[in-house]
C-alpha cells in the first residue's frame, strides 16, 4: 500500500512514515497542505492521511479540492478537535474518516487497510499470483503452493513489486526507488542480498524457479524459465 502522509508536525510525521515501512507499506510525507496537493494530484496513492490543521492549505481544503478535481483517493483525517460537528464537517468535506488524537498506530493501521480494501472491492485487486505463488496485499501472507511463506516486511515489499510485474524486467533502479524509497544508488549490495534471501524462500523449496536475474539488466519474476 503506499500511503501519503500530509502532516506539518515532523516528529508526528516521522514515526508515521517509520511505521507504515514497519508494517510493510510505502509511505511519503508532505509537511503543509500545498505540497500534499501537488503530491495527491501528481501520484498515485492508496490512501491518504491528512492533518485537519495545515499550514498553506488547512486538510479540509485539500481534500475539497481533490474531490473537485475528480481524485477519489480515500482520505483519513487526524485531528484534535473531537466533537460530533467537527467530525461531520469533516466527512462532508469529502474525507473517508476521521480520527482523534490521540490515537493508537494500531488503530489507524486498520483504518487505512479498510479504506484500501474499499477501493479495490475485487478480490483479484488485493490478490497477486505468478505460478503457484500467491501474495494477499491486505493480510500480508505469502503462500506458495498452499504452504505459507514468512517475509520480513521489506522482503514483503520487493517481493510485491515484483509480482505486480510479472513478466517484466525490474531494474535496480525501480527497486531503490519503489522498495527502499531511494533515489539515488547508495552503491551496496542490499538488493543483491535481499534478492537472495527473498528466492531462498519462495524458490529453494519447490521444483521450478519464478524468480530470475536477467543480466545486466536487473530481476523479473515469471511462471517459465523461458
């Protein structure tokens, strides 16, 4: 899931951005209402969750505009005014849901997937497969064969890239910038190293390969070696 996170307060901003990545998703920040417009109009998100008070463009204009300009995206609101008129205010403004501060990350988690889920109602949207590997983007299992498979969060997001190309030829670049959200080459090997572990785990076990180095080129995961 990849998640825009459009919060002035940094340190708030920040163990946001550090949880959604602990918990397996993509997760960008923008610190004033402005440029989370810009972001929101620019890209595409899953969901978006937005400061009520912003500076440049307060949340609720934010949100007004995007519906203006026919962007759907769903939209969770954080903020510290509680009340029953706020928080209608705050749905009527176009938002998805409302959230209080303070509040549980837990809580939140499941408030975005919910909204995540809403928008993608076909199972199929949520469901990736190549071969016999199966990846549910909800749940986060990973199963191959029928037998489950554990990742590691960031295995969990190479190895979803990966499957929603299939077929395709994915280079270093896509990943630095995609998986670990780099846009420059660190120049080490840890994709290297996590395409290792990730094909010890879903390949070594079972009699055909999916994953595949295309050399020089980068990594594509498909059904046949051919």
């Amino acid at each position: 899931m990849r998640v825009l996170v459009i919060e002035d307060d940094q340190e708030t901003a920040t163990f946001l951005q550090r949880a959604l990545k602990e918990s397996g998703h993509m997760a960008e920040h923008a610190a004033d209402g402005q440029t989370g417009l810009e972001l929101a109009k620019a890209n595409a998100y899953d969901v978006l969750i937005v400061d009520r008070m912003l500076p440049k463009c307060d949340g609720l204009t934010v949100i007004g505009i995007l519906r203006t300009d026919d962007i759907h995206t769903p939209a969770l609101i954080l903020s510290a005014l509680d009340g029953v008129d706020e928080r209608v205010k705050g749905l009527r403004a176009g938002g998805d849901d409302y959230l209080t501060k303070p509040y549980a990350f837990s809580e939140l988690l499941a408030r975005i997937e919910v909204l995540a889920r809403r928008t993608s109602p076909d199972e199929a949207s949520t469901k990736l497969q190549v071969g016999d590997l199966t990846l549910d983007r909800l749940t986060h299992k990973v199963a191959r064969a029928g037998e489950q498979i554990l990742l590691q969060p960031r295995e969990f997001r190479l190895l979803e890239y990966l499957m929603k190309h299939a077929g395709q030829v994915v280079t270093r670049t896509m990943l630095l910038e995609n998986v670990w959200d780099y846009h420059f080459d660190p120049q080490t090997n840890v994709i290297d190293v996590h395409i290792s572990r990730l094909r010890s785990k879903i390949d070594k076990s079972f009699d055909k390969p999916l994953l595949h180095t295309v050399r020089g080129a980068g990594y594509t995961i498909r059904d046949s070696a051919q």
